[in-house]
C-alpha cells in the first residue's frame, strides 16, 4: 500500500519582530503573500499532497484563492508552533494511516525549492526516524556570557542550521509530540520530539537559500533569492 502525504503548512503567527501592520505571512514578496508563493512552491514539488494550513481563526487577511491544492483543509493554530501541528495531526486522525508521511514546512520558507523537498520526502519515506533538511554550519559559532560579550568560541564541527520541511511518519510524529508534551520537553522543533524518543533523524543537506522570513530586512534578501533561482518554479498561470 503506497503512503500518503500529507502537509502541514503552521500560519498562525503574529510575525510581530517584522513591525508590519499584518501577520508576516501576508506581506508581499514578488507581488504576491509569502504565504501563497510557499503554498505555489510546495504545490509544484509535491500537487497530489493533502494539505493542513494552520490558521489562526481570528485570521482576517487570509483567502482560499492563494491555496493551489485541490485536497486541503483549514485548522486551527494555536499559541505556539507544536500547538498548531497537534491540531493538525488531530484534525486527519480519521483519514491518516500511521505510516502516512507527514511534511511539516513553515510558511516563511518560500525560497525552498523543488529538489530540496523532493529529496527530503524520498529520504523521509527510506528513514525509520525521518528526515529534516539541514545544512552544516560555515560561520564561527560564539557563545555569550549573557551580558553581552564573547565567553567561548564553539567548534563547529557536526553542526546543523535545522529547516524545514521536517518529515516523520503520522504515527511516529503523533507519538513524539504527545510524549514529548507529556514529560515536559522543550520542542524547538518535530525533530526534537522524536530525538526525546531516543531515535535519530536523518540531515538532508539542503540548500542555504531556504531562507526563513524573519527579520524586515530577510524580506529583501527573499526576493533577491527568488530573482537568482529565475522562478523555474512558478505554476501555469500563476502571477509573476
């Protein structure tokens, strides 16, 4: 039996750090929401998937035209990013089968590509512990003494930038964060759930341009990156 995939895609964010007068899902990039141009990038690697877009459900800025998948549904978010993928993963408990894979994508990486997320769902679906794109850290890595100077110098030698998507089976991934939750674990991210298992993820290397829309000025930079990759990944018909 082939496994399904199914997306969840959490929106429910405030984004307040970029001081925009709208959640930063709905600022533009390239004349169009981040929000859309992440959806229109997932929808081009992967148009069979079922999506879950997590919404805040007070969200006013938000229209079902920008969604291009033809099975989605809306959820609701919660106050935290492990909030909205629980009420996710609870909302497809009746139509999810355990070994279904699930891709958890945040909607301010628009820059990721169509390669990187085909090759993380293939090594998700070949990895008992699932898979996260990653990429190893090039820069020196500091640690502070809290008042704001240099303490020590950390090797970083092993060293991953975590990204998404992350990619777990829907039993396991139920599993991890439930667990997770229950012992009081910090979950920074999916893969921390199921690393509090004892069971080891698979790092895809994935490119460093998957940029996550952060800060005011990481929105410049998206468009710069949108404009090197040339858009080979817009959909017919969709706006430039």
């Amino acid at each position: 039996m082939s496994r399904r995939l199914w997306l969840i895609v959490p929106a429910a964010g405030q984004g307040r750090r970029m001081g925009a007068d709208r959640p930063k899902q709905y600022l533009e990039l390239a004349g169009r929401p981040i929000l859309a141009r992440t959806l229109a990038r997932l929808h081009r690697a992967f148009p069979e998937a079922r999506l879950c877009l997590c919404l805040d459900p007070d969200d006013a800025w938000f229209d079902p035209r920008w969604v291009p998948f033809a099975d989605w549904r809306r959820t609701p978010g919660g106050a935290e990013r492990v909030d909205s993928v629980s009420g996710a993963l609870a909302a497809i408990a009746s139509e999810a089968d355990v070994d279904d894979l699930v891709l958890v994508h945040d909607v301010a990486r628009p820059c990721v590509t169509v390669d990187d997320l085909r090759r993380l769902r293939d090594a998700a679906l070949a990895a008992p512990a699932g898979a996260i794109l990653a990429a190893p850290v090039a820069d020196t890595m500091k640690r502070d003494d809290g008042r704001g100077r240099i303490r020590a110098t950390e090797p970083r030698d092993g060293l991953w930038h975590a990204l998404t998507p992350q990619g777990f089976g829907y039993g396991l991934l139920c599993r991890a964060l439930e667990t997770a939750r229950a012992q009081g674990v910090a979950i920074t991210d999916e893969a921390s759930a199921v690393e509090a298992l004892g069971l080891a993820p698979r790092l895809v290397s994935g490119r460093r341009d998957n940029l996550k829309v952060t800060h005011p000025d990481d929105l410049g930079l998206a468009g710069w990156i949108l404009a090197a990759q040339d858009e080979p990944y817009r959909n017919p018909g969709e706006p430039a």
